[in-house]
C-alpha cells in the first residue's frame, strides 16, 4: 500500500527543569515535570512509534525496514540504513537548563560510534526567556581553562533574550543552555551524547551534584565568537523562508492563511512539518491529515505533491536533507 503523511506517539521525558506547557500549551499526555516530548525519534532505546493509519503500532526503524528509500530518500537511506537521522522534540523549560556542549561527527563517532549533534531552536514561546549561546567575547582553550577553574564561567557565557518566531542555530561545539520561561522545537541530529560542563550548583534527589563532563568537553568545544548568535530571516506570508541550510538539515518557516501547494519532485529526502501555531490540513493524492500546534507530520519521500490548507493563520517549520 502507498505511504500517507505520518504521525507517531510523542515520548515524553520528566526533567528536574521541565513544566506544564507541553500538557497546557501542545495539548500533550504530559505531567507539571514534563521537560521534553520527543515527536520522531530513531535514537536507539526510544524510537517512535506511528500512530496514525494502517501502519499504527508500527515503529519508524520497522518502516525504514520496510520502506526503505520510498520513506527516507533513496540517498539518506544509503548513508543511514535503518537509523531515522533526526531527532524532532518539544522543549518546556520552567528553569535554566545545565550549560552544555556537543561534539561534531568525527569526535562522536571516535569516543561514543555516534553521529555528533548539531541542532536548531525555533522560540514557540517565551515568558521574559532567554538562552545561553556562545561566549561574550574572545577566548581560546587556555582561557577558558582558566576561567572554568577559578569559578567564573558564568561570567563569560553570551546571554540573549528570545521572542516567539527567533530562530537560534547550534553547531557541535557551541556552548549553550535555554534559560527559564522558554517553549521550543528543536530539530537536531539523531544523537543524544551530551557533555554538561555546568549546572548552576543543582542536586539531584539523592542531594547529589549531577555529574559533569569537563575534560570530555573542552575537545569538543568552539571557542569562536560571534557578535550575534541569532538566525535571522524575513517572514513572507503564503511562502516557504529558508532559515537553516546545513549538511545535516534544511529548514524553513511557512506562515500561511490561504492553500499553498508543494512539489517535492526534485527532493530526494523525507519532509517532516512541525506546527507551532495554528492548524492546517495537509491533503495529498489518497487522503488528507490535520496537524495542529504542537504536532509534527512526516511526509514519506515517495509522495511529491501536496498541498497544506491551513483553517486559521498557521505556522510550519519545514524540514528535510539536501
């Protein structure tokens, strides 16, 4: 039978910094602790599971299985075989999460046979929220040993406040942390090694200090600095804007009030939309599904022609590999 647009089981994860927004905003199954809902996931341990149509109760290692390159792209499944390559989550943080850093492909691959993780952030909601991205100024790897030693890292990170709509790319190697009062989606690489190099003195429930990854770190980290950290782009009504063009994924943001077709005839590649406001009909040649804030929807790479019919102003992140 033919692929449809596919919807899956969302995973959530209780975190010591999580709230209630993924259950009061998204409409998730979710606690007042709730820190993460992982929408498709391939990493190993927690890989989705469909929810939708005849492949309900099927995970997406089993379709990758099955489908091969009619759902992944015939060229992605290639490179990756049964391994989905990205990693889509909603992110609630009622409190600052620990400052880390991620290491690139080779480095993860050599320490964990891991992909690394980079990743981008889209704002859905910010209560007076602020992220750490970079450092403030220059320094290379002896400075900041030196600064980490004596105490003072805190005073080297680059604080930003956020709005809703403000896109922040994470290369591996980019310090960073999203602060309190933050909702977002994050789409990153299917990898989940993650060095903590500072967690604001917290305990865990034991009144222990949670563990941090300081020497693993500083070979994985960037020392660059940017005098902004943040993606810009222009909205345009009705048209897809290009916000992240990476080796790992390719992102745009669509706000639509009226149908807008889409032709993936020259993308060799799975798209996945992720709605963060609004709600949408996405109608394709056999059927039609809803997405609604706080959903996420893959598009098999076999279907090349759709159009999305939004029901109210709708926004979409768009996302796929070149």
């Amino acid at each position: 039978m033919t692929l449809y647009p596919l919807k899956f089981e969302p995973i959530l994860k209780d975190k010591i910094w999580g709230g209630p927004r993924l259950r009061e905003v998204l409409g998730k199954q979710a606690g007042d602790k709730a820190g993460e809902s992982w929408e498709i996931s391939g990493v190993e341990g927690d890989i989705s599971v469909v929810a939708n149509g005849f492949l309900a109760g099927n995970s997406l290692q089993e379709l990758a299985e099955v489908y091969m390159g009619d759902l992944m792209g015939d060229r992605i499944y290639e490179q990756f075989g049964l391994e989905f390559p990205l990693l889509i989550k909603f992110i609630d943080a009622a409190d600052v999460l620990s400052v880390q850093v991620h290491p690139d492909d080779a480095l993860a691959k050599e320490r964990h046979n891991s992909y690394g993780k980079t990743e981008m952030w889209y704002i859905v909601e910010s209560d007076q929220g602020e992220l750490i991205a970079g450092f403030n100024r220059e320094l290379d790897k002896a400075a900041y040993l030196k600064t980490f030693k004596e105490g003072k890292l805190k005073e080297v990170l680059n604080h930003e406040s956020v709005a809703p709509g403000d896109v922040y790319y994470m290369p591996a190697g980019r310090v960073h942390a999203i602060g309190a009062g933050v909702l977002l989606a994050e789409i990153q690489q299917t990898s989940d090694v993650t060095y903590r190099i500072y967690d604001w003195d917290r305990t865990d429930d034991q009144g222990n200090p949670r563990e941090l990854h300081t020497d693993l770190a500083v070979d994985a980290r960037d020392f660059s600095y940017h005098s902004s950290y943040k993606t810009p782009y222009q909205s345009l009504l009705n048209s897809a804007v290009p916000v992240v063009d990476s080796p790992y994924f390719t992102t745009s943001v669509i706000q639509l009030d009226r149908p807008v077709e889409k032709d993936f005839n020259m993308i060799d590649s799975f798209v996945i939309y992720i709605c963060t406001e609004g709600t949408a009909g996405i109608t394709y040649h056999g059927g039609a599904e809803q997405i609604r804030k706080g959903e996420c929807v893959l598009i098999p790479a076999e279907l090349k022609n759709l159009a999305i019919v939004p029901t109210e102003t709708t926004t979409l992140l768009e996302v796929y590999i070149k």
